[in-house]
C-alpha cells in the first residue's frame, strides 16, 4: 500500500511549484525575464510612481498599462486619452521605422501603420481611445523628433 502512495504524493508535490508559478506570474516574469507590468490610472500617477520618462503622455492620459524590460529602455505604454493630437514641439508625424517588442491587447497593428509620432525616443501611435507608445524607436524616427536628444 505504501508504494502506491508515493506517485501520488510526488504528483502532489509536483502541483506546488505550479501553483506557486500560477499564482504569482509578475514575479516570475521579473526574476526570470526582466520584465514586469504596472498600470496607472492616471498621468501624474505614472510621472511619480515610474523611474522611466515618456513626456508624450498627455495630461489627461487614464488607464495607463505600462509593460517593460527591467533592465534598459524596452517598454510599451497603451493609455485612454481624449487628445487626438500629441504636442507639435515634442512629436512629429514620421515614416514608421519601428515596431513595439511588447504585445499589448487591444493595440492596433502597426505593421498596417505608415507612420508614427517620433516623439525624442519613443515612436506613438493612435489607438481606440487613446495612443500606443514604445522606445526605443528607430535612430532615424528619433533624429525626425522635435525633442531629439542631441
């Protein structure tokens, strides 16, 4: 009887590093791939609680979903805006040259784009409601950017 316990009990054991994988899948995703998710819910929320930059983001920016690598510049930001237009002196309309590294739902499909705001690093582009950001853009978006770093 006693040998017929044992698979089960090592099938258990097997269930709770599992669970424990399931249940806490932002952590692995920053311990194991450096990456992490946060939302804000607003654009002051997202200018004092993130260590990154992205002064595109217009002031009325809600639902915030930021996802990015916790290491370097990689990120994707998708956000509820009512602007229809990003600020002239820090984006401008550019051939688009880049693609975001991160999936976000809802995003648009910016294979089918021609262009993107080149906004200094970032490239942005319009979504449902709101805009689809990601940096690093390609070094020629970033030198068309009103606000290139130079």
């Amino acid at each position: 009887m006693t040998k017929n316990r044992r698979p089960v009990l090592l099938s258990l054991a097997a269930l709770i590093p599992a669970a424990a994988v399931l249940s806490g899948c932002s952590i692995v995703d920053e311990v194991l791939y450096h990456e992490r998710s946060v939302e804000f819910e607003t654009a002051a929320e997202l200018t004092t609680g993130w260590a990154g930059s992205a002064p595109w983001v217009p002031d009325d920016a809600t639902d915030i979903r930021l996802r990015e690598k916790t290491e370097g510049d990689v990120a994707t930001i998708m956000l509820t805006s009512a602007e229809t237009e990003l600020d002239p002196a820090v984006c401008v309309g550019v051939e688009r040259r880049s693609v975001p590294v991160f999936a976000v739902e809802e995003a648009p499909d910016v294979f089918k784009l021609d262009e993107v705001q080149a906004c200094g690093d970032w490239a942005v582009v319009p979504a449902a409601g709101g805009w689809l950001g990601w940096p690093p853009n390609h070094p020629d978006e970033q030198a068309e950017s009103p606000s290139a770093a130079g």
